[in-house]
C-alpha cells in the first residue's frame, strides 16, 4: 500500500486488478475523457499497456470503502516533458499524475478531490516533489473544477496535446506548487 488517508488507499496494481482495469476502461462514460470511446480495452490491451509497458509510470489501484473504484499513476518529469512544459530548471523535482474513477456511481462525490490531494501530499511527503503537474483536455469541465479544488493552477493551453477520438484536443497544463 502507498497510502491511506481515511476510507481512501491507494495500492500499486496487482495481477488480480486486471479484469477491473478492463471493465472500467471498456465503459464509454470513462473513456470520454481517458484514452477515448474508440479505443476500448480488452483483457490483452490491458496486459500489454499496465503490465508490460516500460515506461516508469507507477501504476496503482484506488479503493474507497474496500471497494476499487478507480486508477492513478504517477511518475517523474524527464527533461524533455519539462522543456515542453515550459520548465527548464533540471534541478527541479517534478511528477506528473493522471486518473480515473471508474466505477462511475462514485463520480460526483467528493473522492476524486480527496484522491488527486491525497496523492499530491503522499509525492510530497514521500517523493519530495517540488510541483505536481497534470495535462487534463481543456473540455473536462468536471475534473478540472476537481483538481482546482485541489490547489492545482491552470498554468497555459497546450494545443493540440492529445489525439483523443480522432481529433487533437487542447489540454491544460495544471499545476500546483509544493514548496
């Protein structure tokens, strides 16, 4: 377990998290605003993308109330990321984060806001992070009023970011600084 924080915990994935991960992220209501509705995952997809991929993601289940509800990972900024996002001070410690609650009847309560400040605290505290970074599409209205509740600063537009659904959508790059 990474962390808990009252009827939130958050656990790095296991093996048996795998049929979870692919009835959240075959739902077209997660997938508005996660990997797109043209893009469901089966049982393979979701093999090759969290239990083989190398990238250095740390990939983690989210449980409210013993029940898993959602997704997070974080990971640290390259250098290049930085430069993108418009930092250029190598020095500094900075992780991005992105997630999902993808039991759907848990939308709307609260557990995101205590999810993403949960999680920035523990990349505090345990990471000793600088900032905390995340790039949501400009046009989910509902997560970033989530993660502005959070502390997190819209910082500047970056056109284009992610090929969502077959169009290039806008993100926000979202930050909020831990120092």
């Amino acid at each position: 377990m990474l962390f808990q924080n009252d009827s939130l915990r958050v656990r790095e994935i296991e093996e048996k998290d795998k049929h979870i991960l692919a009835k959240w992220l075959s739902d077209p209501q997660v997938l508005e605003f996660y990997e797109g509705r043209d893009k469901p995952f089966d049982l393979d997809k979701i093999k090759k993308e969290f239990y083989t991929s190398e990238n250095d993601a740390v990939k983690c289940i989210v449980e409210f109330k013993g029940t898993r509800i959602g997704y997070i990972q974080f990971y640290q900024l390259d250098g290049e990321t930085k430069k993108i996002y418009g930092n250029h001070n190598e020095e500094e410690n900075i992780y991005g984060i992105d997630q999902f609650i993808g039991e759907v009847d848990y939308w709307n309560k609260g557990i995101g806001t205590l999810l993403v400040s949960s999680m920035v605290t523990y990349l505090v505290k345990d990471k000793k992070a600088d900032r905390v970074v995340m790039d949501p599409q400009t046009r989910n209205v509902r997560a970033i009023k989530c993660y502005e509740k959070c502390g997190f600063k819209k910082i500047k537009v970056l056109p284009k970011r992610e090929f969502h659904e077959g169009v290039h959508q806008d993100c926000w790059l979202m930050e909020i600084e831990c120092c």
